[in-house]
C-alpha cells in the first residue's frame, strides 16, 4: 500500500516547470504594470503643465477672443459678408465650414470649378424670389 501513489496527469517536473512559467510571467506582468503606471502619472504631469501654460499664454494675450481681432472683422467686411460683419453668411459658412465623407468630392468638384455658385447661396436666393412682393 502506497501513501503518495502517483495518478496520471502531470509529473512533478512539468508541475515545478508550470510554476516557474507562472512565476515568471507574474513578475513581468508586473513590470509592465508598474511601467504602465509610471507612464500614466508622467502623461497627467504633463498635461497639467502644458495646460497651465497654455493659460498663461492666452492670459498674456492683446487679443484673447477671434471676434474682436481687427483683421478677422476686416475680412468679414471685406470678404466673407462684404460691407457689414456677420459671421453667419452663405460664405462664411459655405468657406469655413469642414466638410466630411460624403461631402469630399462635391468639395473637390468645386474647388476646380470656383464659378460654381454653392447650394448654400442658391437656397438662399430661392428663399428671398419666392417671397411674394407686398402690394
């Protein structure tokens, strides 16, 4: 009668080989972990003190606001809503406005062809013809 008797499955050596694998890459888990940590404090560091000093600068600033820089008023009068500064104009929206997927290649279509008049400008002159003159 044996008191350790050995069933089948794993020998001794393959169980000692299983945790030393284990062991290791527990150790290396938590290398990368505390690396990971490491990073993730040195990332919020930096990004605290890029932000203060992102304020600092806007602080330090003549003119802090784009709606009250002369040069962007002198294009909207100039250009964008010629004689009178309104920010909401066919143009203005129609120019600075961002295009994405779908709207890429009527964009290109009509960079190539600038004598295009938008859709924007036309609705817009649908709108004031279809107005029935006060008689």
């Amino acid at each position: 009668m044996k008191l350790f008797h050995e069933s089948e499955g794993i020998t001794r050596r393959q169980f000692f080989k299983g945790a030393g694998m284990l062991t290791v890459a527990a150790v290396i888990s938590g290398v990368f972990a505390k690396f990971g940590f490491d990073v993730f404090a040195a990332s919020d560091d930096y990004i605290t003190q890029r932000v203060a000093g992102l304020y600092t600068l806007d602080e330090s600033m003549a003119i802090r606001k784009s709606h009250e820089n002369p040069e962007i008023i002198q294009i909207y009068k100039d250009f964008l809503s010629p004689g009178k500064v309104e920010c909401v104009s066919p143009k203005a929206h129609h120019l600075l406005h961002t295009k994405y997927g779908k709207d890429i290649p009527g964009f290109i279509a009509e960079l190539k062809n600038p004598h295009h008049v938008p859709e924007v400008e036309s609705a817009a002159n649908e709108e004031t013809s279809t107005e029935e003159p006060a008689a």
